[in-house]
C-alpha cells in the first residue's frame, strides 16, 4: 500500500486530497499497463539460449515474466544432471546446482516421459509459477523440444484478457455503474442456462449453437456502430467528487491541567 501511494499522498494528506489523488494513482496504474502491453506486442526479448523450450516461453509469456524464465535458463549452466534409478518411463534424477567453487546444492528432480511431466524439490513452480533450473537441465538431459502447456500458466500470458474491469470499485462507479449493473445480471442469467443446458449433450450443444449465433449477430452490430466511441475518462462527471470536503479538525480534549487526582497521589 505504501508504495503503491507513495508518489501521491502523504500522511498529512487531506480526505479531499486523497480522493483526487486515488483517482490519478489507479489512472496512473492502467497507463503503466497500457504501456506494458504495447511493449509485449511490438518488441521481442532475444532468448538467451538455443532451447526450444526458452522460445516457447518468450513467444508465450509478458517481458516481465519471460525475464524471470530467462534467468533459471541461465542457471542451468550451474547444474549437473545425474540418473538415479529409472523404471517404465518414471525417472529420478539428482541434479547438483554449483553455487561456489566447492559447493553444490542437491535436488531431486522427477520425470514421467508418459505424462511429461516433471517435478523438481525446490517447489519453485509450486510457489512462484515458473519452471526451476533444475527441472531445465532434466528436460533438456531427456532431449525434451515442447513443455507441456501446464507449465505456460495464462496469467503470465501476453494475451491473457484481464476480468478486473467488471470489479466494482469507487475509483469508476459513476462511470460504469450501468455496465457493470448489466454484466452482473447477464453473469446470472448465463449461469443459470448453463446449468440447465450442462444436463445433457443435446442441451449443451443447442447451447453452443446459439451462442455462436449471438456472437455473429454481436459483432455485426459493433461493426456498424465502430465510428462511435464510448464516454472517455476525462469525460466522466467528477461533480461529485469536487464537493467533497475535509472533514473539521477537532482538538482532542486530552488529560485537563486540573483534575482531582487520587487518593494515592495526593
């Protein structure tokens, strides 16, 4: 929270002040993420190695994200991949991480060929959603070109859709109050169809059918309406908000200079 508000108010910040200010930190926020996404779309981080596998992960993930992948590739050079014991495709593997000139880290890495799938002992795609170097070095020891795509999480994704615009919040209620009104009541409407059609693949599949019927007659009309924009930010009535004013300062009555004390203290 500090730092997220840090640039904008302080503590001695007035409630008028911090209204205002709340309104051009969150603007703030989304022009960053704006500016993100123009960066993950037109610009392209050269991989730092020749795997396969770094180059499905930078075609798929953000430049943030792909740079944290980037750095388990470059730390696979460190590690050295011993098999243990292998068995109807299910592998153990030790691998040894040089973290100095006589240490090694040992990890205990698993792979199943059948399912692909590999897990390592560190957790640190359990904990941080990435795959660990450990489990690289495995994967490239069994000559693996392709991970499995549970292993490409969609919310590191590039192309990932982001849902927080229907979130209710003061910052834009005056200007998406009615949208939000209607995707809460096309949400309930569409759940309870789903559950209904989910009964059988007959209902399923007229369910499908008319959703794609709705989708093209969608479309058809955004298309006529494209030279249209919708209300803008700066266009939004912030009235309401330039009301508002500092609540009164008050004088705390604290400890009076003459009171009748106690029998002790006396």
């Amino acid at each position: 929270m500090h730092s997220f508000f840090n640039k904008y108010i302080t503590r001695n910040s007035s409630l008028i002040q911090f209204v205002k200010q709340y309104d051009n930190c969150l603007g703030s926020r989304e022009q960053a993420e704006r500016e993100s996404d123009a960066a993950d779309f037109h610009t392209v981080i050269p991989c730092a190695t020749k795997s396969s596998i770094e180059a499905q992960f930078q075609e798929a993930y953000t430049h943030a994200k792909f740079r944290e992948v980037q750095a388990q590739f470059r730390g696979k050079a460190n590690c050295i991949t011993r098999l243990k014991n292998s068995a109807l495709g299910y592998s153990v593997y030790e691998v040894g991480e040089q973290v100095s000139s006589s240490i090694f880290n040992k990890f205990v890495v698993t792979y199943d060929s059948v399912a692909v799938e590999v897990k390592c002992q560190c957790l640190l795609f359990e904990s941080r959603g990435i795959m660990c170097r450990h489990a690289l070095s495995v994967l490239s020891f069994e000559q693996v070109s392709q991970v499995s795509p549970r292993y490409i999480l969609e919310r590191w994704s590039k192309k990932v859709k982001r849902r927080h615009i229907h979130i209710k919040s003061s910052h834009d209620e005056s200007l998406m109050e009615p949208r939000s009104k209607r995707f809460d009541q096309l949400v309930f409407r569409s759940q309870n169809i789903c559950e209904f059609a989910s009964e059988s693949e007959e209902l399923t599949a007229i369910l499908h059918c008319a959703y794609d019927n709705v989708m093209a007659e969608i479309e058809a009309l955004k298309a006529k309406r494209k030279g249209t924009s919708s209300l803008s930010h700066e266009e939004a009535n912030l009235e309401s908000v330039n009301e508002l004013q500092s609540p009164p300062r008050i004088r705390t009555r604290g400890r009076p200079k003459k009171r009748l004390g106690s029998k002790l203290e006396k």
